[in-house]
C-alpha cells in the first residue's frame, strides 16, 4: 500500500494492494476520466507533484517515465510511499 494526497484539498489516501489509484481517488470524489482501464488509452492521465511514480502503463515513453511527472491512474502505482497529485 502507499498514499496518495490530492494537492488541491490536502485529503491523503491510502491506495491498498488490490485496488488502483483510479478506483481510490474517484471514490473518494476525484473527477478522473476513464476509459480502457489497461493503461492503453491514456485517458485516465494525472499530475505528479511530488513522490516517484511506478509505471505500468504502454502510453509513456522511456523520458517521460523517467520524468515522472505524468502518470496513468488506472494501472500505474507508487514506488514512494506517497504521491502528490494535482487533483
Ligand atoms: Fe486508459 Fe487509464 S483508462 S490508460
């Protein structure tokens, strides 16, 4: 498991093994688009401020991975144990 803040409200949440970062911050009222949910389609796209992404989708390329500042919510994780988002 690992957090994810939304920047925007201060809420911190807790993203557990089973379930994504999508399923996590759109319950907990976070409007993030979606659609392949396979880490394909690159609608799902957020904002990283702060924290190391783990990306496990095909959208990014090598730069953009290395980067981090873009992740893909319904299939990427966190190799922090916390990711500030702009959401
Ligand atoms: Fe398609 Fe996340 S919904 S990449």
């Amino acid at each position: 498991p690992f957090e994810i803040e939304l920047a925007r409200s201060g809420t911190v949440l807790t993203v557990p093994a089973h379930s994504s970062v999508l399923d996590v911050v759109t319950a907990a009222g976070a409007g993030v688009l979606s659609s392949c949910r396979q880490g394909v389609c690159g609608t799902c796209e957020i904002t990283v401020l702060a924290g190391e992404p783990e990306h496990r989708d095909s959208v990014l390329d090598d730069a953009e991975r290395a980067a981090g500042t873009r992740m893909f919510a319904c299939v990427s994780r966190a190799r922090s144990d916390r990711l500030v988002v702009d959401l």
